[in-house]
C-alpha cells in the first residue's frame, strides 16, 4: 500500500528539528550562491544556530552540501507519493506525482543560477543517496498501480511494468531540450492523461471480457434448453 504517512508525520525531536532547519538553510544558501560561493556562517545565520554548532550535526561542508541535495529529493520523494495516496481521478493522481518530484525539482533547478554547478557537484555519497530515494519512489509508484490494475496474471504484471517504465523514464527525455518549467509542466500533465487514458481502456476491456465469460455459460445453457425443446417437438407425433 502506498504510504501517506509523510502527510502526517509527527513532530521532530529538537535535535531532529534544528538538524532539518540546517538542511533547509542550506539548500536555499546552496542554490542562491553555489557551492563555491555558499558561506557556512549563512548557513547558520538561516537555521538559527551558531556556526560551530553546524559541526555538531555533519562532519564538514561536503557533508552539508551531501545532506541537503539528498533532503531536498527526500522532500520532493515524500510529496509526490502523499500526491498519489490522495482522492481524485488517476490523472490527477498521477499528475501530482509527477509535478512534485520532476516538476518541482526542474522549478528549483531552474531557478539557481548554480543549477550546473550543484548538480556537476554529485560525490559517491550525494549519488548513493539520491538513487535509494528514486528507487523507494518507484517502488510507492509500483505500488499503487498494483492496487489501481490489481491483477496477477502476466498481462497484467506486463501492462503496469510498462506504465512504471513509461512514467520514471519519460521525464529525463521530456526535459532533454531544456524546456522553460511552464512548459516542462505542461507535458508532464499530458504523460500523466495519456497513461491513465491507457489504465482505463485496459481496465475497460478486462471488464467487458470478464462479462462475456460471464455470458458464455448462459448462452451454452440456453443454446441446451433450446435443442432440447426442439427434440422434444420433434418426437411429439400427431394422434
């Protein structure tokens, strides 16, 4: 079942709390500046804590930088799986998903002068992190379609393997051209219609050919009585 606790969580503890308000200062101090321009004393000034306080919570200023390009995904992850946890239609759902992860996350990119930078930036830590929050992002994603196309057979494992390909692969490539974020949003809304355009023709044709196998042994029942009644015509000889 996909999760919408994130919605929901409950209060942080104080040290949890201040460590969060480090990330967030952070990421907005790495984005405005880069990552060579940052200052960690703005970093501090922006969570509320002294400077030598920062080291009680991350060993130096690559593990900062690590923590918070790693939290700004986890932020994103957690939005986008409490968007398809929610009601409505699946376009919508699936639309909020895709628009609070890759939309989001282009917008913000979008918006730093040090996009390149940040993102060149990646160590063996950052990468590490941010590929475990994609894979428990597809994984809620899997989910759910599962419960939105239940079935077990292979078609139906094939057909929602195919929607999970097309709905995590597809950003990249729709963003390949660099597109201004109005538009990168536009098609991430039309990926989303389409898909669930597909989920309801496939849903559609199970039901109708789960009615005519339905039908059939009525219609086998029926076809019997009806030859039954024409033998019984037949044997009946005039007096």
């Amino acid at each position: 079942m996909v999760d919408s606790s994130a919605a929901a969580a409950p209060p942080l503890r104080r040290g949890d709390a201040r460590r969060a308000a480090i990330l967030d200062a952070a990421i907005d101090e790495f984005s405005a500046n880069g990552i060579r321009g940052a200052s960690m004393a703005r970093i501090a000034s922006g969570a509320g804590v002294s400077r030598p306080a920062l080291y009680q919570y991350f060993a130096n200023r690559d593990d900062i930088f690590a923590s918070a390009f790693i939290s700004l995904f986890e932020g994103h992850r957690d939005r986008a799986v409490a968007a398809l946890a929610g009601p409505g239609p699946t376009a919508d759902r699936l639309d909020g998903f895709l628009q609070r992860f890759d939309g989001d996350l282009w917008e913000q990119l979008a918006a730093s002068p040090h996009a390149d930078e940040i993102v060149d930036a990646k160590t063996g830590q950052v990468t590490a992190g941010v590929m475990a929050v994609i894979e428990e992002l597809h994984t809620s994603l899997a989910e759910w379609l599962a419960e939105a196309a239940p079935g077990d057979d292979q078609a139906a494992r094939t057909r929602r393997q195919h929607w999970l390909d097309v709905l995590t692969l597809s950003p990249k490539g729709l963003r390949s051209d660099h597109p201004p974020v109005d538009r990168y949003r536009h098609r991430l809304t039309a990926l989303a219609r389409s898909i669930a355009a597909d989920m309801a023709g496939d849903m559609a044709d199970d039901m109708a050919e789960d009615a005519a196998d339905n039908a059939a042994p009525d219609r086998a029942l029926d076809s019997g009585s009806g030859a039954a009644r024409t033998r019984d015509r037949g044997s009946r000889r005039p007096r």
